[in-house]
C-alpha cells in the first residue's frame, strides 16, 4: 500500500501548497524588539502543552480522539526532556500550579491565533504593529515568576488531525475525478513569555499537512519543527 501513502502524499502537498505558502513567506520576525536571545543560564518554566489530535471522517467532520491525544502528549514530553538545550535551564510546573496555568494557557491559545492571523499571515497584518512581534499577555504572570524561579515560561499549542479510512477513500476518488479533498493538518505554535511583562519574546508557528504525533520518532520531528530558531 505505499503507493496509496506516496499518491495522496502528493495530493494532499498540492492542494495545501498555496495555502502553506501564503502563511509563510511574509517577512514577519519570530523574535520581539530587542530580544535575540536568552542569556545562558535562564530558567524556563515548561508550561503543559495544550494539546488535542483528531479523526477526519469521510464528510470533513472532525472528532475528538481521547487514546491519540494521550499518546501525543507522552511522545512530546519524553522528545522535550531528550532535546539538548545547552545553555538553558528548564522548570517542571509544581502541580499546584497547574490549575492556574490552564487558565493563562487558553489566554496565550487565543492571544497566540490572534499572532498567527495578524503577524504570520501577510493579508491580515495589522498597519500598527510595524511588522514587530508586539504582543503580550499582561501581568497575570508576574507571580509565576516569585512561585518557580523562573524568568521565561515556555507555551505550545497544537492541533492536529488525521484522516480516517473513509477520508482515504474520498480522497483517491476525488482525486480520480479531479476534485481536490484534504487530510489531516498539522497546525500550532509556541511561544516564549517573559514573566516580568508578559511580553511574548519569541515566537514560532507550525503549520503543515505531515506529521504524525501518534508515535514517538515522528513526535520528534514535529518538536523539532515547533521549536525551529528557538533561542537558546
């Protein structure tokens, strides 16, 4: 069956080309004003990664996978404590802190699809943000700071999704009969705050139509993707 994998492979690339293309060859900076790297030595919190995969049935309707979403939440964090970060030091969050920290994550998974449509997305740039990386998440994060030593926290979101046998189906029919039909999409971001402002520093969006968070070496690659021009 892998012509089937290398023929919707390339059905799939094509029908996102444009759409992947357009997302990404503005000149938009992942980096805020004035920041270009963390100075060595810098603790960073790791906030829980906000994460949810799903199955794309054959009419387009996404549904929610308990069992894929667990899995990928494994693979990602075992893939993050392998990854080499040289020159910084990275917190656990204290399960006391985890409740608050779900709240300030859905505050940055908005304020991070407000970055990707205005800052990433060349037509929807806003004329007052001068291209810069301008935005903040207030100051509902100076404690975190006092709570965990760290000066820097560390946000993802991800969502991604992956098409049932009967999407497969549509897929290659429609193909057959020229109609262009998508599978699973692979989109998030992460972002890097600083607690003393709430300025997010660094930023960085993923948005492709591969991927596979459902096992450990693909997991691995993805991070790798999510976290390109980290600045360590």
């Amino acid at each position: 069956m892998a012509w089937i994998k290398n023929f919707l492979r390339s059905v799939c690339g094509g029908i996102l080309g444009a759409a992947l293309l357009a997302a990404n060859t503005n000149a938009a900076t992942n980096l805020a004003e004035g920041f270009s790297k963390l100075p060595s030595g810098s603790k960073v919190l790791i906030v829980p990664l906000d994460i949810e995969l799903f199955e794309l049935g054959a009419g387009g309707v996404l549904e929610p996978n308990a069992e894929w979403t667990a899995q990928a939440n494994q693979n990602l964090a075992k893939a993050f404590r392998e990854k080499p970060f040289p020159n910084t030091e990275f917190v656990a969050t204290p399960d006391s802190l985890k409740p608050e920290l779900e709240e300030l994550s859905r505050l940055h998974g908005a304020v991070g699809s407000a970055i990707v449509l205005h800052h990433s997305t060349p037509a929807f740039e806003l004329p007052t943000k001068k291209g810069k990386l301008d935005w903040s998440l207030g100051e509902s994060f100076a404690n975190l700071k006092e709570k965990t030593g760290a000066r820097y926290a560390l946000f993802g979101f991800v969502r991604d999704s992956y098409a049932s046998g009967g999407r497969v189906a549509a897929i290659v029919v429609g193909a057959l009969l020229g109609v262009g039909i998508s599978g699973g999409i692979q989109t998030g971001y992460a972002s890097l705050v600083d607690l003393e402002t709430g300025q997010i520093v660094w930023f960085n969006r993923l948005l492709r139509g591969y991927g596979d968070l459902r096992s450990y070496e693909n997991a691995k690659e993805s991070l790798n993707a999510m976290l390109k021009d980290f600045p360590d």
